[in-house]
C-alpha cells in the first residue's frame, strides 16, 4: 500500500465566527469520516491546523527569511491534512469522496499528493 496526503484547502478562517455548536458538529463529521478510514486500515493520521502562529520560511541570498503567515490576504490556507493509505491515486482519491471538507463551505477544496517511499530511495542509492 502506498501512502497519500490529503491536504485540506480553505479560506482563511473560514470558520473562525461559527457558533461552538455548530462547531462541534463539523468537528463530529471530520472524527467519523476519520474514524471509518481507520477501522479499514487506510487513515495513518492527520491533524487540524491552527489558524495563526505559523511561519512561512523561504531562502533569500543564501540565507533562510521567516516571515510571520498564513496571510489574512491568502486566498486559501491549508486548515488541515491527513495521511492515507491506499493502492494507489485513484483508490486514495475515492477514499476522500466522503470527506466532509468539500461540503461544508464553498470554497474549500483538497489536494491528494503521493508520499515517497523514502526506505526505497536509500536502497537504490546504496
């Protein structure tokens, strides 16, 4: 099996006003959704993302420049991701079908990337 990161897109806080119950009740889709991947064997992990606090650091002249993000002017952020497991692309693109993100705001959208096996490209190098 093969592993996949989902990486879940939205606008910045997207959700920041809603009330705590609908909060929660969003919360509860992405925790069953989550949890049936995982009964089946095919969710390693994920993690929501926090809103601020984050630091975008890129190489300048040599030198590594942090600079304080995401941005407020962002047209989208990534709020969250999970690791999956599947055969491959299509089965892992099919795995995220159910998920709630799509659903739950206009805008939203995700993005599947395949996960190198990294054992496999230090046996080839030796």
């Amino acid at each position: 099996m093969a592993q996949f990161l989902l990486m879940l897109h939205q606008a910045p806080n997207y959700n920041s006003d809603l009330p705590r119950e609908k909060m929660m009740e969003m919360t509860r889709k992405y925790i069953a959704w989550a949890d049936g991947l995982r009964q089946k064997g095919q969710m390693v992990g994920g993690e929501k993302l926090t809103a601020s606090g984050g630091r975008q650091l890129r190489s300048s002249g040599g030198k590594l420049v942090a600079s304080d993000g995401p941005y407020a002017e962002a047209k989208d952020v990534i709020g969250g991701y999970f690791v999956l497991e599947a055969k491959d692309l299509a089965e892992a693109e099919a795995l995220t079908r159910d998920c709630p993100h799509m659903a739950l705001a206009p805008g939203n959208w995700a993005e599947i990337r395949p996960i190198e096996d990294m054992n496999k490209v230090r046996a080839a190098a030796g």
